[in-house]
C-alpha cells in the first residue's frame, strides 16, 4: 500500500463471495490457527463451507486498486461475525 492510497469500501457483491471467503480462510490460517485447537479450526472452517450460515451474513470488502485486502461480514445488522 502506497501512502497515498485510495482505498474503498464497499459491499461485496454475492458473486465475489469466495474470493473473499478465500481472503478470510488464509488470514485465519496464518494468524488466528496457530491459537486454536485442531477441533477450532475444524469448526471455524466448517463455518465458512456453510453456505446457509455464509448467506446470512453481510459482506462489507475494502480494495485498493482492484485488490481485496480485507473483509468484514455482519450479522443481524449490529454484530461484526468476520474481521
């Protein structure tokens, strides 16, 4: 990211889901698994597979020139489920 970037945040449109769900399983790999047990990461990603629990959310992406860099999904309007 330069210093002078423009990011934008928008909603993501439901076709792109699965490259933002791709952006969140290799984020949480990296970062968040090495914390979890094998039966978390089995239920964090079983979570994600899910297409009905993945439908009820909103999905918000943050780009910088036509990459995404980050994801954020809402459920029940108020709670933050993905970040």
């Amino acid at each position: 990211m330069t210093k002078n970037a423009s990011i934008k945040v928008r909603p993501i449109p439901r076709p792109d889901l699965p490259q933002a769900l791709e952006l969140v399983e290799r984020v949480f790999l990296a970062f968040e698994a090495p914390e979890y047990s094998a039966e978390g990461i089995q239920t964090f990603l079983s979570f994600l597979r899910d297409a009905e629990a993945v439908s009820a959310l909103r999905f918000y992406g943050a780009w910088e020139n036509g990459v995404l860099l980050g994801v954020l999904a809402t459920r029940g309007g108020s709670h933050i489920a993905l970040f």
